[in-house]
C-alpha cells in the first residue's frame, strides 16, 4: 500500500470518528418544534416592539394575530401567547375564545386560571412556566391572584428586564442585518474581481500557496483529529472538578500546544520553521487601507454569520453548552480577563495560523480557490460545535475570502476576534444564547 493511500485511510478513519462522536454528543431537537419557537419568540419581540413605538397601525397588527391563529390550530406553543397578547389589549372574550380551541396543558391551563376561570393554578406551574415574556407575564398574574406580593413585584421586575433585552435585540439585529447586506456585496466584489485594488502600481494581494504534498495534509488533519479527541473526549471529563475557568481553558490551550508540534513534525520536520513568513502582514504598513479592509471582512463575517444563525433554526440539532457559564466566568473579574484574552486573542491566532494560513494555503496549491476556500471552512467547520455547523461553514467561508483577496492573515486574525468579542458581549448582556 503507497503512502498517498495510508493517508487517505488515516484521514477518512480519523475525520469519520470525529464526525460520529460530534452526533453522539449532540441532541438531537425536532425541527418543527424548533421553528414553532422561533416563531414564538418573534412573535413576541414584534408585540414588545409595537407597543414600545405606540404604534397607529392596530388594523394591520390585529390582522397578523388573527392570520397566525388560522394558520397555527391547536398549536399552545403560539396561541396562548397571541391569547395573552389579545388579553392584554383589552380583548378578553377573544383570548377565551382561543383557549377553548386549544388542547389543555400547564400553559393554558395557568393563563385560565389568570383569566379567572379556574380556581387554583395547574400543579407545580412555577416550575413550568416558559422564561420568556409570556410565562413571566402570565406567572406575575398568577402571583397577584393568590395574593404573593413580593413572588409577584420580583416577576415584575424581571419582566421589564426581559422588555428591555427585547428592545436591545431589535437594535443589534438592525445593525447587524445593515452589515449583512453590505458584506454580501464586498463578499462577491472581493472573490470574483481579478485584481481586488492595486496602489502605486504594485499589487499587494497575491496569496502565496504553500506547494507542499497533498497527502502530507491528509497526515497532518489525520494527526489533528485525533489531538482534538484525545483532549475533548479524553482529557476534559478529567478536569471537571477543577475550577470552572482552568477546566474551560485548559484543554483549548493543549490542543493548540500539540497542534503546532504536530504542524512542526508533519510538515517542517527537517527545515526551520517557515509558516509565517508569507502571511502578509508587511500589509499593515497601509494604515487607511487596512481601516477598509478590517471593516468590508467585519461586514462580510456578520453576513454568513447572520445567514448561519439563521438557517441554524432549521438544524435540528440543540446546543449542549450554556450561556450562563459565560455569564458567571465574566462576573469573575481574573476568570473574565482570561476569557476574553483567550476566546478574542489567542483562540483566533491559532485558528487563523491553522485553517487560514496552513491548511487553506496548502489546498490552495493542490487544487482551484473555490474548492480551497470551501475545504478549510468544511474542516474549520468540524472543530466547532455540532449545533453551529451551519453558521461556522459562512464565517470560515468569509474569512478564508478576506485572506484570499488581502493575503494578510494579521486582518483575518482581527475580524475573528471581533466577533469573538461580539459574541461574548451579546451572550453576556441576554441578546444570545
């Protein structure tokens, strides 16, 4: 057997149990159940929004409700929340109406006794109730009704918080949709024109490949799956008992540290080490220039971002992590700190060396840019979680384009921590989980 085959084998084997052991980890949601939430919630946030503007337009809001009650019988994931809505516009009989249409559950079941036509709560229904705008609505009722004072001034407070992330979220998603659009067209303009800008007749952006063997990168993603389940699957049930931050932290750090010996082994095995010599980074030299090229590759990350997050909904696959993890790391003071410099420095420096500078420059030389560029982004694909396949293949497509068209990977390595940091920022003030 040639060496090209071993390879081969050793990367199909290695690829195929990274891929199975990211759907064994990952649990599995019904798709229709996913996308009747999604429905729930931007049902909601319109509501929140509508009324926050005062909004003249009743006719036209009323007419949504009634068209989403035809379209969505006996669905009590979306109408107890329009029976709310109705509710709490003043339309009472409406709101019993469309209770009655429903098949019982704690919900509904809750919202009748608010309505008073029931004379105790369902059992346990604090413990049920949803902990969006609705439940928390229908659960301040509910402690009015049985006389629960404070249980109900606190749920009163945490609903105008919940209000006023709703306003939040509006405005973020504005502007990150306002960047959506313009990166789409910086992202066509950037790939499909020959000669993305030239200045004073020399042209800066001619990426160099790195013309080293195929089957040598077949050896090298071989080696780096399995560096990748030995630390994961392996080393980081071992750290559990160990204080948050170091167990978070710890296994990224390995990873990397071997990842780069294993790059050292596979490819510069008897040379110096040569990977960072043509990454572009003379580039920065134009200040002005690099202004626009940090923000045209921000825009066209936050476009296949958003693109992602939302083709997500259709993924039938739920996150395993929690965004309450972060949220307390970064209440810590010294665990926010090394957070921050881990997940917006260190992290996209070494994703960037690795998919961008080494992986996507060597398939690069081997086959066309489109198919290069789609590589690096399937394999940067696969070392994120299974629940954001869909969103991580568009942002490592637009960075491995930002990289193509800038051959600077020192703005690359910008942009990624960019929206690290956005990300984190987001997650730690409720506008995403």
């Amino acid at each position: 057997m040639t060496a090209s085959w071993r390879s081969w084998l050793a990367f199909g084997a290695a690829l195929t149990t990274l891929i199975v052991v990211h759907f064994l980890d990952t649990p599995m949601v019904s798709v229709a159940n996913k996308t009747m939430l999604l429905e729930r919630q931007s049902l909601i946030s319109y509501y929140l929004q509508w009324r926050a503007a005062n909004s003249p337009q009743v006719d036209v809001f009323f007419e949504r409700l009634d068209t989403l009650y035809q379209e969505n019988q006996r669905q009590p994931i979306l109408l107890v929340p329009i029976a709310l809505i109705q509710f709490e516009e003043g339309h009472r009989d409406k709101a019993l109406e469309i209770l009655d249409s429903l098949p019982k559950n704690k919900e509904c079941d809750l919202m009748l006794f608010v309505l008073g036509e029931r004379q105790r709560p369902p059992p346990d229904w604090s413990a049920g109730t949803q902990p969006d705008w609705v439940g928390m609505t229908l659960s301040h009722y509910a402690f009015s009704r049985l006389e629960q004072d404070a249980e109900a001034a606190e749920m009163m407070f945490r609903l105008r918080r919940v209000e006023k992330k709703e306003q939040q979220k509006f405005h973020v998603r504005m502007l990150t949709r306002g960047l959506a659009m313009v990166g789409f067209g910086l992202l066509l303009s950037m790939y499909f024109s020959h000669r993305y800008l030239k200045l004073e007749g020399k042209d800066f952006f001619q990426l160099k490949p790195l013309y080293l063997p195929f089957h040598s990168l077949l050896v090298f993603m071989a080696g780096f799956c399995a560096i990748y389940l030995l630390v994961y699957q392996l080393l980081e049930p071992l750290l559990s008992g160990l204080p948050t931050i170091v167990a978070l932290l710890t296994p990224g750090v390995i990873e990397m540290v071997l990842a780069m010996v294993w790059v050292k082994f596979v490819f510069f095995k008897k040379s110096r080490f040569p990977i960072f010599e043509s990454l572009g980074i003379g580039n920065l030299q134009m200040r002005w220039f690099t202004l626009f090229q940090i923000i045209g590759g921000l825009s066209i990350v936050f476009a296949l971002f958003i693109l992602g997050l939302d083709l997500s909904y259709f993924w039938p696959y739920a996150s395993s992590g929690s965004s309450q993890q972060f949220i307390a790391l970064l209440d810590d003071p010294l665990s926010g700190v090394f957070l921050i410099f881990y997940l917006c420095v260190l992290r996209p420096c070494f994703e960037e060396i690795i998919f961008r500078g080494l992986i996507f420059r060597v398939l690069l030389g081997n086959v066309k840019p489109m198919a290069a560029i789609l590589g690096a982004s399937l394999f940067f694909m696969l070392w994120h979680a299974l629940s954001g396949w869909l969103m991580f293949l568009g942002v490592g497509c637009a960075c491995a384009v930002v990289f193509y068209r800038t051959a600077n990977i020192l703005v690359a390595i910008w942009i990624h921590g960019a929206l690290n940091a956005f990300l984190l920022f987001a997650i730690y003030f409720g506008l995403y989980s």
